[in-house]
C-alpha cells in the first residue's frame, strides 16, 4: 500500500499548484462578470448514448447536451473534447470558424472537470467517430481540483469508497453497477406488484427490537423521553398488517444492526420483506426463485451468471436440503442419532464449539451447519429443517416438532433469503418470546425483548402466513459480479480519518 500511495504523495506540490492555478482561473471569470455558478439554465435535447446510437437518424440534426470535460486536445485553431454526461461520452469537435475567436479562445482555458453544455450539428469526423461540430459552448461550472488521472489505476478502494462522487466520475463501470442495482430493485417492486403485494411503509424507529437476532442501535426521543431503537427488522410491523386484513405485502427499506463489519456486512442495508396470507414456506421457495430469477433476466438478459469466477445457473430448480442432511453431506455427522442435550454437548465439545449454558440441542446442529457446511453450498440451495431454538418466529414442523418450517437460500456460502411459515399461535408465540428475554437477560445481546402489541395483535387472529426478508445488496452483489458489500453501496459507512 506504501508504493502505491508514493505517486501520489509525490504529487502534492504539484496539485497544490494545480489548485492555485484553477483558483486563480475563477477569480478572473468573476472579475470579468463571468460567474460560472449563478443560476443557469441549460436546456438539453438529447444525450450521449442517445446520439451514438441514433445517428443514423441524428447525423446533421442541431443537439443540446451537457456535461463533464473529461478530456482536450489542443489542435491550435481547433480542438477535441470528451464530453461526459450520465449516459456515456461524446466527442466534441470546437473549432475557431465556427465558434468565433473570443468564444474559442474562452474554451481553451476550461479545465478538464468543468461542466459545459454544447450546442451543435451532429456528425461523423474524417476518422469514423461520431461527434458534435460545436456551435456554441457555455461553462456551467468550475471544477477546482483536477479530476486524478489514475483514480482507478491506484485502486485505493478506500479513497473510492470515502469519495463516491470522484470514483463515479472516473469509473464508468462504478456507475454502471449502481445503474443494475436501481433496475434490480425496480424489477422486484415489478414483480411482486404483478403478484398482487401492496408496498408499504412501517416505522425506522421501534420502542421494542424485534424481528430478528441481532444488536440494535439505541437513540433517545427528547419530548417522550424514552429510548428508541432503529429497527433491525421489517417483519413485526407488517405482520401486523396481515392481521388488518391485507393479504399481500411489502417493503423495501433500510435496516440497522450494531455489528461488525466486512465485505458482507454494512451497519445500514436494504432489506426486503414480504407476507402473503394463507400460504408457508413452501409458497415463499417458489416466489423466492422466482423473483430473483426474473430479476436476472430482465436486468441481466440471462439466470446463467458468473460471481467470483463460480458460474451459476439460476434457471435450474433450486436444490432443497434439510440442515440434518447439509450436516451429514458435508460434516459426516448423522445428528438424528444425538437425543440428549448432553450427547450434544459432547458433540460440540469433540468439534471445538462454543456451547454455553443458554445453549440448546439445535444450537449445536447450527453451529455444525456454519461450521462445516455454509461454505460448501455453491449453487442456489434452499437449507430447511431450522431448531426451533434459532427460528422465535417460525411455526413448528407438526412432523418433527424441534424443528420449523423456516428455510434460508445460500448461495456461493452466503445467505440471500430466510423465510418461515409464520407462527401465528400468540401463547407459542409468548414462550418464545420469554425464552428470548431469558436470553437477553443472560447476557446475548441478539435476543428479542418481549413485545406485548405484537402478541395482542395475534391474539385477535393471524391467518396462516408465508413470510420471507431478502438481502437486497448481497442479491445485487450476486447480480453485478461485485466482491464487496461496499461497491454496491454508494456511501458505505467508513471509520473516520
């Protein structure tokens, strides 16, 4: 990271020049009456990509575009510029004949990074590049600090992250990214309005945490004077919803936890959750392949695609593996045979898992599933059969009454899904919550408190329910090939300098 950085260290007295020399440019212009920031407005008729790909059409037709100078060739009396607006790059050809000798010579002290708008004919240069013969250039506004040269050449991921704005200046491919995730997540508000979900909105700030196994962020509300958590959750919320009479919901929303931090995790992310009454989790596999293969293929045009250099094949059915099973595929551990908790502790014990008091049996069957198999699961695989110990919220398998109708879809070792049949008996459901607080009072700082209006909403009757959250930016991770949770965000939280 030391040689990297050298180019740049180096640098610095030239930049410091750089910053001088374009100050100085400004307050010419100013004095000159030229302000480039009063207000102006600037009336574009087509874009970039537009015009390479309509020329055909175009070719001689009077344009209006504006946008960044990325790039000037000074040819004397006629100049090249790359113009950048937020569909791609056209060059400009501005020569003295037709601008004039003050407009021209105005545009040859611009700066690369000014913002210009252009007017003129549409045409293709002696070279086959299609172009705009400017006709008239007006500075927009004036960039101060040049625009670095090697921005990505560097790749200081860092400075990218802290400096989006720079990262999506220089990067066309940065900006492409966060184009797919936009049509990612309007292609899933597509699809689920097609199946007749209602979008909603449920409250950020929650006086009880709930909803999943996570720590929450506390802030305080001054008027009421009572603790707040930013919620960790949709789900509670809008299963109150189901139990109004709203059939099928939605929404898509920032979620907090108060936890560490890597490539897959970002203490604010986008969450979506979904509800549909009168169906379980087996309806929630088939709407959960479903949506993230049409998310594919209407953005992507295929589900054939590739993800840290692993192709996957989203098109074929989505394999389905109990937890018992993943364990004794991938860890050699039949754990159908341990029945007591003591026998568990011993199997915990002989693998090196960290059982502690709180601990039941199916804790140690998770702790062995993310031991030995999350990591093996490649493609699209739906994990059933959870312990009721890990699922509060999850209704209980009738066949195998430890375990739930709940399932989680991992994909390349990483959860994308997590889904149940809703539980929807409020005296189970109060246990569990006991249970929780029980935890939470033992120390786990993931656990649920108890919630007295959530319970008072089931006891007025929920209908059986199929409910399932989708992390948003680990799918579009997947969708754009891209290796970290933070190329996917455009302001990931960072440490301060």
């Amino acid at each position: 990271m030391a040689q990297q950085n050298q180019p740049v260290e180096a640098a610095q007295p030239e930049l410091s020049e750089l910053l001088r020399i374009r100050r100085e440019k400004l307050a010419d212009l100013k004095a000159r009456g030229k302000d480039p920031y009063l207000h102006t407005k600037f009336e574009r008729t087509s874009s970039a990509k537009e015009i390479l790909e309509k020329f055909e059409e175009m070719e001689g037709s009077m344009v209006s575009i504006a946008g960044r100078i990325m790039s000037k060739r000074d040819m004397g009396k006629a100049s090249f510029l790359d113009v950048a607006d937020q569909s791609g790059r056209i060059q400009i050809y501005a020569r003295i004949n037709e601008m004039g000798e003050e407009s021209y010579e105005e545009m040859k002290k611009w700066d690369i990074g000014d913002i210009a708008g252009v007017k003129g004919e549409v045409f293709r240069t002696r070279r086959g590049e299609i172009s705009i013969k400017c006709a008239e250039i007006t500075l927009l506004s004036k960039s101060l600090t040049p625009l670095p040269e090697k921005f990505h050449g560097l790749k200081d991921t860092d400075l990218r992250y802290r400096q989006r704005y720079v990262d999506l200046i220089v990067n066309p491919e940065v900006r492409d990214t966060f184009v797919k995730r936009s049509q990612i997540i309007r292609e899933i508000r597509n699809y689920l309005d097609s199946q007749g979900f209602l979008e909603v909105e449920t409250p950020v700030l929650h006086p009880i945490a709930g909803g999943a196994a996570a720590r929450p962020f506390i802030t305080h509300h001054n008027t009421l004077d009572m603790d707040l958590y930013l919620r960790i959750a949709l789900e509670l919320h809008l299963k109150r919803l189901i139990v109004g009479g709203f059939d099928r919901v939605y929404e898509l929303g920032r979620v907090f936890r108060n936890e560490g931090m890597s490539t897959r995790h970002n203490p604010e992310f986008t969450m979506l959750e979904l509800y549909q009454a009168y169906t379980d989790f087996e309806g929630m596999m088939n709407l959960a392949e479903n949506l993230i293969r049409n998310a594919a293929h209407k953005v992507l045009g295929t589900g054939k695609i590739t993800f840290g250099g692993v192709e996957l094949d989203l098109d074929q059915p989505f394999q389905r593996l109990s937890m018992m099973e993943a364990v004794k595929q991938y860890a050699g551990i039949d754990f159908s045979t341990v029945a007591t908790m003591e026998e568990a502790k011993a199997l915990a014990k002989e693998h090196g898992l960290p059982v502690e008091d709180r601990h039941g049996k199916g804790d140690v069957l998770n702790m062995l599933f993310e031991k030995y198999c999350e990591e093996k699961i490649v493609q699209p695989t739906f994990i059933l059969g959870h312990p009721v110990e890990i699922s509060p919220l999850a209704k209980r398998d009738p066949n195998k009454p430890g375990y739930t109708e709940r399932f989680e879809l991992f994909i390349i070792g990483r959860e994308y899904a997590n889904a149940f049949s809703e539980l929807n008996d409020p005296l189970d459901q109060r246990e569990r919550f006991l249970h929780q607080a029980a935890l939470k009072a033992a120390g786990d700082d993931e656990a649920n408190d108890v919630d007295e209006d959530f319970l008072t909403a089931l006891e007025y009757g929920m209908p059986p329910t199929g409910g399932m959250g989708i992390g948003i930016d680990r799918l579009v991770m997947m969708l754009t090939d891209s290796p970290s949770i933070r190329d996917v965000l455009f302001f990931p939280t960072m440490k301060p300098i």
